[in-house]
C-alpha cells in the first residue's frame, strides 16, 4: 500500500470513528435552554408559512398556541434549522423527546459535516498534507467546549460549521470562478447568514478581495461580479427565510438592527470578573478573558504564534506597498488565502469590540472564528520547518499532540459536562468570577443522582436554571411530575421542598436577592465537582 | 478605486478604535454605574435596609429626639390643620 492510499485510509477511519462517537453518545446532553425557544421558533414561521399560502389548512388549529411570528421576540430569528425540524415533528407526528434528539443529532450532523469542509479547506487552501489536516480538525473537536455544543447549540455552532463551508467555497471562487462555486459560495453564506446575520461580513470580504485581485485572474469585472454575487446571495437568504418574503427590505434592516443588540426584555446581567454587568456594557477585554480561559493552553500558545507569523510575514510585504495604480495587497495566491483567514477572524472580534456588541454566556457568539484561529496555527506549524528546523516543528506537533490526548481524557472523564472546561492556569480564579454551567449540563447527573437515592421527592431551585428542562431527558422509569416535583425559584417553596438545588448561575448578584438564598435549616447533600470545579450543589434539611 | 478602499478602511479602522477606547468606555462605565444603582439587587438591598432600620427602631423606647419629635408635631398638625382633616 503507498503512502497515499495509507494516509488517505487513515483520515477515512479517522472522520467515521468521529461520526460513530457522536452518533452514539448524542443522546446523553440534556436539552438545554435555548433549544425549547428555537422549537417555537420552527413552529411559528410554519405557521406564517401556512397561514400565508394554506389559511383553511387543519394544522393551522394544532398551531393555535403558537405565536404570530410578527408579535414574537423572535421574529429576527433565522429559522433556516429550526424550521425544517419543526416540520419533520409535525410530519412524523414526532415526540417532544424524540424532536430534541433529532435536533441534538443534526446539530452534531452538520458539524460533523463542516470538520470534513475543515478537513479540505486546510489541506487544499493551506496546502497542508494529510496529517497536518487532521490536527488542525483535531484541535478543532478535541476543545472541550467546542466538543460538548456541537450536540445542543443549534445556532453557535451551526453558525460556526456554516461559516466554515461558506469560508471553503468563498475561497474556491475566488480562486476559480465559475457558476458551481458562485452557486455554492452564495448558498453557503446566506445559510449561514440566515444563522447569525453577522454571516454577512463573509461575502462583503470576498467582494472586496475579489476587487483587488490582479486583473488576470478576473473573469468578470467588478460590477457584473457584484451582481451575480450578491443577487444569488440575497435571493437565496430572501426564499429561506420566511420573516423577509412580505416586506424584505424593512425586515432586513430590522434584523440588522436586532442582531447587535440585545431583547429589552431579557433583562439579565452577568457575571464577569467578580461583578454582575450589564450584557450591553461589557469591557473590551471581554473576549479574549474568555477565550484564553477556555482554550487549552497549548492550543493558545500556536494559536498566537501562527498568528505572529502571518503578521510578520505579512507586515514585511505591506509596507512595501505603493499606494498607486497597480495596488497590490498580495503577492501570491497562498498570501491571499492566509490574509484572508486573517481577516475572516479579526474583522467579527474588532466590529464586536468596537460597536460594543452584545455577548453572554462566554464567547460562544464568537466560536465560528475558531477555526480561523486553528488555520492560522496550523500555518504557523507548517511555516515553522522554514524558520527554524524540523526539530523545532516536531518539538511543536508533540506539545499539540499531548494537549489533543489531555482534552480526550477530559472529554472522556467529564462527560457529558465539558462545558465546564477551564484551562489550568484560569482554573483557580474561575469561583466567582466567571460562571461555570449556564447550559446546566451537569443538572441532569446531579438529578440522576438524587433518583438513585429517592424515588420520590420535590426539588426548589436557588439558580437561574430552568430545571423542568430534565423533563426531556428523564429515564423512561420515572416521570416528571409523579417522581419528581420541581418547585421553581419562589421563596414561598424552599422550606417546603426536600432538596434545594443551585448551580450557582444567576441573573442578578446573588447577594440581596431572596430566591437565591438557601435556607440556613439547609445542609450540603450532594456537590457535582468536575474537575476541581463546583459546577452544582444540592442541599438538604 | 484600490487605493481609496485601503486608505478609507485604514483610517475607519482607527476611528473606530479611537471611538471604542474613549467615548465607548466611559459611556459603558457610567452606564454599569447607573444599572448597578437601579437594579433589582440593589433595590432589594435598600429594602431589606430600611426594614431592618425599622424594626430595630421599634425595640427603642424612644425613636425621635424630643426636639425632633416636636418639631415634627407641629409640623404635621399645622398640615393636617390646612388640609382640614380630623
């Protein structure tokens, strides 16, 4: 067997034992607090869809709780997955359960599908070998929190697999104009502009990258490319999103408008750095306290050095540039593509930071730029044997290799509550000063635990976790309602319940606030410690 | 055309930094200061203050001082008078 054939067996084996772990273990996460809202939201544009073309349809009836989608809070929600899967529960008159599956699967599906696009893009894109490839998607679904949404975060990480498709053939059509990658690069970024309308920046950077390629290498001139660009682009996002078919151009604007804000009526502030803020008036630092807190450190070391690679090499060719005629802001191909990585990461963080964008519940808004990140490393190793020697190289892959197995062993130990990684140097400051478990993953094993130890009992809530979610994910043996009570956050209930939970995640600082105390008759019953970290705590009378 | 989109994207790029690092943080500053006096922590906070003033208030045998109390007398029978209620 040549080596060919052997590497490229090996990524085959490689990419099926990832699809068969997560065809596996999908149906361990707990349906977390999003995913009920983006329920609703497939069933409100199915809805409109019917009210609009079949008024006198009988589902119309079924729906009849559902909210009209232009008096939702959601109407500015791209539906592009939460409608299809509404419409495959009502289709196969699924159950609740077996629609959060579904969703906890695809979600996984697609992700699984974009590490393959990962896969490519480096290994064509960066011109990387096969196994260079690999540890770039590696990186990729080895980072813990990465890992753990990509089977309940139907829009991050959604966003993040879309953007990686589109970002594979935006390159492509830049590089190759023709109808195939036109259609693909348009499909791609209005899908994933229908995800996050922040998706957007994707095609207005390939514009502009397309301006300023050599006149050889077009083959339509700017304003025809324009036209057939944008036009497939926006007719594409205008057919899958049902919000923009009666009044397009006034609803793109809302949704514009929407996406950089936050809903007034969420009213909720965060935790960040030991005080509770608003989520509208976040520091700069915001991100990045973020990023370097939750990304294996290994991880953040190449990620910096490929990133001062590429801007060394760059800057040395950028300030040589004349400001004349015969511009040129790239000298080959290869320059292109890493410069345009380059800038499909920093353009998202730098727009956040300087609009002051609204962000939450950690970076996750921020984790499509990752695999940018994870390129510019995987150039930055590749570069490396040119700068230094194959020692130096080697020295590096071994250091990633080892963080690879660490966060494997991580991922194995801790599941299916990875979320709650921390790097070990962030780890001691964490109590406190950033919250642990805001998807309250880890609810679900601390309930399990009381129910191996009760059959029966009745649990209030001392966080801001919505526990009747475990509805969805309890074991067919036991029943909400009949085995288990939830009581809810009302004062009125603690003294009354057998257990008090918390997962210490809040709204507003604890300190003053009544539903957030436990009562003093209650005792410590139950800690979920992961990884040195208290991720929830029952107490008992 | 080339050239203009650099050289508008260079200085954007540092207008917008400068906007950020000055008027956006000292906007945000005052904004978190503002919320964390309105808030609903806070008020509870203020709450539980003032009723535990009152009922330590309550375990004295006297709450006002004399001159205060009378002062407040007065006051409140001369308006008790104009309004014209028993």
């Amino acid at each position: 067997m040549n080596k060919k054939v052997l590497s490229n067996l090996i990524t085959t084996i490689f990419f099926l034992i990832f699809l068969c772990i997560g065809s596996l273990i999908f149906n361990d996460y707990l349906v977390t607090p999003d995913e009920p809202l983006h329920r609703i939201n497939g069933f409100i544009s199915l809805k409109y869809i019917f009210e609009l073309f079949i008024p006198d349809s009988l589902l119309l009836s079924e729906l009849g709780n559902i909210p009209d989608l232009n008096n939702d809070w959601r109407k500015t929600y791209g539906v592009l997955f939460d409608l299809p899967l509404s419409s495959i529960e009502i289709l196969f008159n699924l159950n609740i359960q077996d629609a959060f599956l579904l969703r906890h699967f695809l979600t996984f599906l697609i992700f699984f599908i974009s590490t393959i696009f990962f896969f490519y893009l480096l290994k064509i894109h960066l011109k990387t070998n096969n196994f260079l490839s690999l540890l770039g998607v590696l990186i990729l679904i080895s980072t813990p929190r990465i890992f753990s949404n990509s089977f309940y975060n139907g829009k991050d990480i959604l966003f993040l697999s879309l953007i990686i498709i589109a970002t594979f053939y935006s390159l492509n059509l830049l590089k190759n104009f023709n109808k195939k990658n036109l259609f693909l690069a348009c499909l791609f970024c209005a899908f994933a502009s229908n995800i996050r309308i922040m998706g957007i920046y994707l095609p207005v950077l390939t514009y502009i990258f397309y301006v300023f390629l050599p006149d050889d290498q077009k083959f339509k001139n700017n304003i025809n490319f324009f036209l057939y660009f944008f036009l497939g682009y926006f007719l594409i996002l205008y057919i899958t999103w049902p919000f923009l078919w009666l009044n397009p151009l006034e609803n793109f604007f809302l949704i514009l408008k929407e996406s950089a804000s936050y809903p007034i009526h969420w009213d909720f502030e965060i935790l960040y750095l030991g005080n509770y803020l608003n989520p509208e008036n976040l520091p700069w630092h915001y991100f990045f306290v973020w990023f370097l807190s939750t990304t294996p450190i290994i991880f953040v070391f190449i990620i910096f050095f490929g990133i001062l690679i590429f801007l060394k090499k760059y800057f040395n060719f950028f300030l040589k540039i004349t400001f004349d005629k015969n511009l040129k802001l790239w000298k080959t191909s290869d320059q292109m593509t890493s410069l345009f990585i380059f800038l499909c990461f920093f353009i998202p963080i730098f727009f956040v930071i300087t609009l002051n964008s609204t962000l939450y519940n950690g970076w996750r808004h921020l984790y499509f730029v990752y695999p940018f990140l994870i390129y510019l490393a995987i150039y930055g190793l590749n570069v490396l044997s040119d700068i230094f020697n194959n020692n130096f190289k080697n020295f590096f892959i071994t250091l990633v290799v080892i963080q690879i197995i660490s966060n494997i062993y991580f991922i194995f130990k801790t599941h299916p509550v990875q979320n709650v990684y921390f790097n070990f140097i962030s780890k001691p400051y964490i109590e406190n000063n950033l919250p642990v478990d805001y998807w309250g993953l880890g609810n679900k094993k601390t309930i399990d635990f009381l129910l191996s130890q009760q059959i029966n009992f009745s649990v209030a809530n001392s966080s801001f976790t919505p526990l009747n979610n475990l509805k969805y994910s309890l074991k067919p043996e036991f029943s909400y309602s009949k085995n288990i009570t939830f009581l809810g956050t009302q004062e009125k209930n603690k003294n009354t319940s057998d257990f008090i939970f918390t997962n210490y995640y809040y709204n507003r600082n604890p300190k003053n606030m009544e539903k957030f105390k436990i009562p003093e008759n209650y005792k410590s019953y139950y800690k979920l410690i992961i990884d040195g970290i208290i991720v929830n705590e029952v107490f008992a009378k | 055309m080339k050239s203009f989109i650099l050289k508008s994207a260079i200085i954007f790029f540092f207008c917008l930094l400068l906007f950020r690092f000055t008027i956006v943080s000292l906007v945000n500053e005052y904004e978190n200061k503002i919320n964390s006096h309105i808030s609903s922590s806070h008020i509870e906070q203020i709450k539980k203050e003032f009723f535990q003033s009152i009922k330590e208030n309550n375990e004295k045998d006297n709450i006002l001082d004399p001159e205060d109390a009378e002062l407040l007398s007065i006051f409140i029978k001369k308006i008790l008078n104009e309004l014209n209620i028993r």
